[in-house]
C-alpha cells in the first residue's frame, strides 16, 4: 500500500472504478477499470498500465464534439410525442 501523494494521510487501495472520457469526440465508459482510491480524500487515480492497453483500442483522449447536441434523450420528445411499439398496453391511456 502507498501513501496519497494529494493529501499525504491516506492510503490507495487497488479498486475497479468506471472510466469515462472524451474519446474522439465520443463519451466513452469503461467499467472495472483498475485504479487507486484514497481512503481519505478520495482521489482516484487509473491504473497506468491499464489505460496504456486501453488507449490504442479507443483512441487518444480529446474535447467533446461542440457541433453535437448536448441533450438528454427525453428532451428530443414532447409527453406527446414520446415513442413507443405497438405492443405498449398504456398507449391508449397516453392519447386520450
């Protein structure tokens, strides 16, 4: 076990965590990535052995795309609007 090298009280422990970035143009998640987590002040840090394997498979780490919409999936739809199949038992109850 180390010593936090942010707080200098902590110690890192070894944790899978969720990574996500911008990946050319692109949000990207990876979950169980391994990392270091304080026990402190909660700094978390990846595993640099492991983002050295992640990166030529998702590419270099970039700035989001400013020319993409920005908005939640819901928001694109009005209550109205919203889709659904043709199997949906509330459908009727939604248009009436």
């Amino acid at each position: 076990m180390r010593t936090c090298p942010h707080c200098r009280t902590g110690t890192l422990h070894a944790r899978p965590v969720n990574y996500a970035n911008w990946h050319g143009g692109q949000y990207v998640i990876v979950p169980n990535m391994p990392a270091w987590l304080c026990d402190v002040c909660a700094l978390c840090r990846i595993d640099p052995e492991a983002l050295r394997r992640l990166l030529p498979l998702i590419g270099p780490v970039t700035q989001p795309d400013p020319a993409q919409p920005r908005r939640a999936w819901g928001a694109q739809w009005s209550a109205n609007e919203l889709p659904y199949d043709e199997s949906d038992p509330d459908r009727d109850r939604r248009t009436a």
